[in-house]
C-alpha cells in the first residue's frame, strides 16, 4: 500500500498480492504463473493446464494434490490450517 494522492488514503498495489509459483511436471519441465495470496493450489494448477491430481477436489481428505515447496521458502508460510 501506498498513499494516494487524494485525501491521503491507501490504495491498493494490484501487484502487492501477486506470487510467482513455478510448477515442475514429471519430464521437468517448469512452468511459471502468477497467483494471488491465498489462491488454492490444486485450482490453481488446473487453471492453467497443469495436470495435478486431487482425487477429494480439494476437500482435504485425501492427499493426491500435495506439493513440494523449496526448502528457501518453507521457513516463510505460515503453519497449514484446516
């Protein structure tokens, strides 16, 4: 955020909740997209062609759509909530 001009309020950055998320498939092959803070991986992923299964579609019961994340940026996420 940002102090605007008029009257002294914040506006919003468009691109301050934007991440980078690189997904790697079975051949290697990475893959950028953007996505937003909170974004559901799973959806994410099939947004943008990216064959992940997720046999519960997303309800948290089953663990086929679990992903690695670099160790560089695991110390950084906050603790995984219900």
């Amino acid at each position: 955020r940002h102090q605007g001009e008029e009257g002294g309020l914040p506006i919003e950055d468009p691109d301050e909740n934007v991440v980078n998320v690189v997904f790697i498939d079975r051949a290697g092959r990475r893959i950028p997209v953007k996505a937003k803070v909170g974004d559901n991986v799973l959806y994410l992923a099939r947004r943008h062609g990216i064959d992940l299964e997720g046999a519960c579609e997303a309800s948290l019961a089953c663990s086929t759509c679990h992903v690695y994340v670099n160790h560089e940026y695991y110390d950084k996420l906050p603790e995984p909530e219900e």
